[in-house]
C-alpha cells in the first residue's frame, strides 16, 4: 500500500469523514512538503438544537470533536513517523496570541482545508465544506512526505451569498462582504475580537463562553433537507434549469401524475414534471 493508501485506511477506520493534501506554502512550517487535512462531521441534531445561541450539547460536542481530531491527527503522525517520515500538527482548537497574531493557531486549518481542495470560506468566516457546509471540524497536519495521491481539484467556493450568517450574527461581528476569494483577508469577514467578546460576555454560563455557532447552525450550505410531514424528499436530475441544483435533494409535495412541488433555489414553489427528479 502506498503510504496516501495506509493514511487513508487508518483515518477511515477511526472514523475521519475525508482527508486531502496540498503542497506547503510558505507560512508552512520549515521542511514540510504538504499539509494534510482531516474532516470530522458534526452532529446534525447538535447543530439543529442551536437557535440563537449555543447549547449545552454543542458546547460538549465541539470540545469532543476537537479531542479526536487531536487523536486522529496524532495517529496519522505516528503513522508517518513509522515509516520514516517526520510530522507536525496543528492542534484543534489552539489560539497563539503573540503580539500582532491574535485568535489564530499555529496555523489555519481553514486555509489548509481549502488549498487541499475540500471546500471555500463562507462570509460567516467559515470554511464550509463541498458537501457538508459549515457542520464539520477539521485538522491539520504537517510533513515532509509527499502526498499527491491525496491532492483534490479545487472545487467552487459553496457559499451561496445568502447572508444568513450575517443577520443571524448577535455580535454583528460579519461584515458581509462579497469575497468569493478564500485568502481574502479575514478582517474582511469578521471581526474576531466582536466574535469572541460576545462569546464570552454571553455565554458565559455555557462552557465560559467558548462557542457559538449560531452562524454555523442557519447556513444553508450542507442541511440535509428536512422531510415534510406530508412529502417525501426528491433528487433533482435535471441540470439545465435555472432555478434547480442538479444533484441536490428537495422536500416535495407529489401532485397528480407523478409532478411534484418543490420550492427551488429563488425560493417560490413550482411545479415539476416527473422526469426532472427521482426519489432520494
Ligand atoms: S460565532 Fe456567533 S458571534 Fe461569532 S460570528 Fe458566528 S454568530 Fe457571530
Ligand atoms: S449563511 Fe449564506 S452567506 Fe453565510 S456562509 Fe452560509 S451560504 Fe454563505
């Protein structure tokens, strides 16, 4: 096996949604060759319990994700390490605040993520994965094993631009700003010091002010579409109308002969013929 084969295998096993790799740039740490990314989904029911301010469960959820992905990580290292290369992480969850560096990590497992081609900066100054949005944790490490195998091909930035985040914000900390670009300065989406000061002014009697995640939890980007209690859920095959996203599931109310309605990505309700969509 390839070593990009036994790192995949391994971080599979543990459970690690994804992994992906990008050549080292140069706030790399000296010597690496390639950053290695690892995505770990979050609960849905977790997120869904966030409605305007954080919950008692995310705040354990979010702390235990951050502790296997340290776990994970370190099991890739020592992976790497015995077969004789050398490795850095990146904790999980890790601020160095030195002066001019503050509620940064060692480095940006965001910009990590992105460069290996796993998904974009959303204007909620997250990085919302290709296919599950904002309700993943990631990590990063670092070594000086090369691993194209595990290169991915950029893929388009999925923030829709619907500032949902942006509203849902109590700290009015996201500017809102159209910044398709994921290096776009980050001072351009947030303001981190308004993030973390609500946090900790706000929330204090939920993990001493932690997290928050309410910008996390409205953002449409990787919501598995909710059943209606009299439709069924539908996948949209069809990939020249305007209103409609190929591939994506949709709650439907089935009509007569097979057509269905389904409100569509300008968010009115239209009618559907049969051959536009099969059953999810
Ligand atoms: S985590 Fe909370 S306070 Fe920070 S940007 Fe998101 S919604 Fe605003
Ligand atoms: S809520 Fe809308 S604007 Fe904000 S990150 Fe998600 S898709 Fe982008």
């Amino acid at each position: 096996m390839t070593m990009e084969e036994q790192l995949h295998s391994r971080l599979a096993n543990l459970g690690v949604a994804e992994i992906a790799a990008a050549p080292a740039d140069s706030d790399a740490p000296a010597g690496m060759k390639y950053s290695l990314s690892l995505v770990v989904r979050l609960s849905d029911a977790v997120v869904e319990g966030i409605e305007g301010q954080p919950t008692h469960s995310y705040f354990h959820h979010y702390r235990t994700v951050n502790a296997f992905l340290d776990q994970a990580v370190l099991a890739a290292g020592m992976l790497l390490q015995q077969n004789g290369w050398n490795y850095l992480p990146v904790g999980a969850s890790q601020s160095i605040n030195t002066p001019g560096k503050y509620y940064e990590g060692l480095y940006s497992h965001k910009k990590a993520a992105c460069r290996a081609g796993l998904g974009g900066m959303g204007r909620s100054n997250l990085f919302l994965h290709r296919l599950w949005g904002p309700r993943v944790r990631l990590g990063t490490l670092f070594t000086d094993c090369p691993l194209p195998g595990l290169e991915l091909p950029q893929c388009e930035n999925p923030c829709t631009g619907c500032n949902a985040c942006v509203a849902a914000c109590p700290a009015q900390a996201l500017t809102g700003n159209d910044l398709p670009q994921n290096d776009a300065a980050r001072e351009l989406r947030i303001d981190p010091a308004a993030c973390s000061e609500h946090m900790k002014r706000a929330y204090q009697h939920i993990g001493r002010g932690a997290v928050c995640g309410v910008c996390m939890a409205v953002c449409p980007v990787g919501q598995p579409a909710k059943k209606p209690a009299d439709g069924i859920l539908m996948r949209c095959i069809c990939e020249d109308d305007p209103d409609l996203v190929c591939g994506k599931i949709y709650s439907a109310r089935l009509l007569k002969d097979g057509w269905c309605a389904v409100v569509g990505e300008n968010g009115k309700e239209y009618s559907y013929p049969p051959e536009l969509f099969e059953e999810a």
